[in-house]
C-alpha cells in the first residue's frame, strides 16, 4: 500500500529551511529529526534563498508605492484648493 503524502505547513517549510541554512547541522541530520526527505530540506533551503531577494525588493517598491500614492493625493488636493480659489475670486 501507498504512503498518503504529507502536507506540510508554510511556517514548517520555513523553520526546516532556515535551519538548512544556518548550517549547524547537516542536511541529512535535519531531515532525520523533521522525518522529510533530505531532498526536500535542500529544495526548500533553494527556495528560501531565491524568494529572500524578493522580500527585501517589495520593501523598497513599497515604499515607493506609498510615496507617490502620497504624492498624487496632495496633487490632487492642490488642483481643487486651486479651482476653488479660483471659483471664489470670479465670484467676489
């Protein structure tokens, strides 16, 4: 009879990963002690290193996202105060 695979968590795939990566022990002995295959430790270490790139890249888009979603929001207020001003002036 077939094993039923195991569905594993993302922070369990995480904290298996990161323990690959700090290189305190081998893969071997982390797969032992997670009962995974040390195939998978090592795709999920893989994993963790390509993704770390993108998580320090969004914080900085982020960021910028924010700002010029600020920016156009006082741009925006800046056009109506204008029109207003503008509106007001015409009818004095």
């Amino acid at each position: 009879m077939a094993k039923s695979r195991k569905l594993r968590s993302a922070e369990f795939k995480s904290k298996v990963a990161l323990e690959a990566c700090k290189s305190d022990k081998t893969i071997n002995e982390i797969a032992t002690e997670y009962e995974v295959h040390p195939g998978q430790v090592m795709h999920w270490k893989a994993q963790l290193k390509k993704g770390v790139k993108e998580i320090f890249s969004q914080g900085a888009q982020s960021k910028r996202k924010r700002g010029s979603a600020k920016e156009e929001d006082l741009y925006e207020q800046i056009g109506r105060l204008t029109y207003e001003n503008a509106w007001l002036k015409k009818k004095l």
